[in-house]
C-alpha cells in the first residue's frame, strides 16, 4: 500500500514585513483556514527572526493550527558567531520547521553543501524538521545537468543521517529559473525532478525513507498553478515566496484541494 504522506504548504516571507505586520498576517491567514483545511495540509509560516516571538506568541495564545517556521539557522548551539541565530534559540519559539540552503542563502551568502548538511544535522538535532532545498540554475537545465545537480545536493545536503531522520524531513525542489520570476516548471517538469529526488533518498537511505519523505515544489506557486502541481504523485506540498506574503492568496494555495 502506498504511504500518505501529509501535504505541507509552507509560506517563505524572506525579509519582509515587521512583527506587527507578520501578527496582521497570520491572523488574517488563520480566519481564512478552517478545520478541515488543517486536517488535510499542514501549513508553515517562516517570518523573519525578529517577528517569530510575535507570531509564537500568537499561535500559542489563539490555539491555531499554523506551525511555525524559521527561514534559516547556524549549525552551533551557541558561540561566538555574530549575527547568527542558534538552532535551540529556534525550538525554544516553538520553532517547527527550518528552511536549510534556499538558493538565496546559497547564492548570495556563501552557503555550500557542506555546510547545508551541518545545518540539516543540527535542526534535526533540536527536534525541529529541516526543509532543505535543492534546485539547478537555468543553464544546468539548458546544460543537461539538471538531474545530477539536483541528485548531488541531496545525497550531500543529507549525507550522515538515518534512513528514518532522512524519512521525517522536507526537501524543496526549487529550480532557480522559477524563483519569483513568474515562470513556473510544467507540472510534468517538476514531477519528474521530485521523482528523481524521490530515487535518489530510495538509493541512498532506503525505501522506507523514500516512501516518508515529502517534497515540495517551490517556485512561482500561485492560487493558479498549484492544484496541478499537487495532483502530481511525488509533489507533496508547496514552498511559496511572493504569494505566501498575502494571507488570502496564500490560503487559497492550501485550500488547493477546493479548485
Ligand atoms: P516564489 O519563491 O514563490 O516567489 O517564486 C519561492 C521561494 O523562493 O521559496
């Protein structure tokens, strides 16, 4: 029998809006998402750090069902790192869900396999669930070397763990061509990657880690596109940028099942 795996749509804010903003946001989000929006998809907000106790607090404090994100951490407990935010300060907020090595942080801030995978361990480490991302530019795609790009930065982004740890996580498929562009991958394009990604855990940790493992497809998702995308057999969810930054679009992309 095939595993069900629960869809999860996760909302990337990246640098923007201010904790008062994010709390308008959420608030807003959570009226528009109702019980059994909750019961069929999991979804994740991952706010600014300076917003994450403004919206911890609020969560906790209306018994929502939003689970809360954070879109990046380091990989030690603590020390002298200025600037850097430690992966027990996360779970102490109630943190969920880490975005590990989107391809901005890989992009522009120097983030590399190497320490992609340290980050994995330690979030991991703090109970918390990575959702590591993967993606190739447009001219590896153009290249041909789409495939092995993708497949080598998972097998090293979570390279040391146990089939079972590798089975709990998220990984994001982002092809960067699509990342707030407006252009999106075919369905059929973005079906076959996670499939790849799919075999590629099934190689490397084991089939029952391939089975638990959820992938998401991220890149321009919109109101529009995503019912195509999670009717697809190895997309499991959702990581979205622009659109996540308006709760109503935004709840209509978790609300895909309706359209
Ligand atoms: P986008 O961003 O939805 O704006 O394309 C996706 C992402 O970077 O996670």
């Amino acid at each position: 029998m095939a595993t069900q795996r629960t869809p999860i749509i996760s909302g990337n804010w990246k640098m923007h809006k201010n904790h008062f903003e994010a709390i308008q946001a959420v608030q807003k989000l959570h009226y528009r998402l109702d019980r059994e929006d909750h019961e069929s998809v999991v979804v994740t907000v991952h706010p600014p750090f300076t917003d994450l106790r403004s919206v911890q607090t609020l969560i906790e404090s209306d018994r929502m069902k939003i689970s809360l994100g954070a879109q990046d951490c380091h990989w030690e407990d603590q020390g002298a790192f200025t600037g850097e935010v430690a992966p027990p300060m996360l779970a102490k907020l109630d943190v969920a869900y880490v975005i590990v090595g989107h391809s901005e942080r890989r992009e522009y801030f120097g983030e590399t396999d190497e320490t992609v995978n340290k980050k994995v361990h330690a979030v991991l480490a703090q109970g918390m669930t990575p959702i590591m991302c993967c993606g190739e530019t447009l001219e590896e795609r153009e290249a041909g070397g789409a495939e092995a790009k993708v497949e080598g930065q998972v097998r090293a982004g979570l390279a040391g763990l146990g089939g079972d740890k590798v089975g709990s996580l998220v990984v994001a498929y982002e092809p960067i061509w699509a990342i707030g562009t407006g252009r999106t991958a075919t369905s059929d394009d973005a079906q076959a990657m996670c499939a790849h990604i799919r075999r590629t855990v099934d190689e490397a940790f084991g089939a029952d880690a391939a089975a638990r493992v959820r992938i998401q497809y991220g890149g321009s998702v919109k109101p529009g596109n995503i019912a195509e995308l999670m009717g697809r057999d190895d997309i499991d969810g959702a990581l979205v940028g622009g659109a996540s930054l308006d709760p109503d679009e935004f709840a209509a992309i978790a609300q895909y099942r309706l359209h």
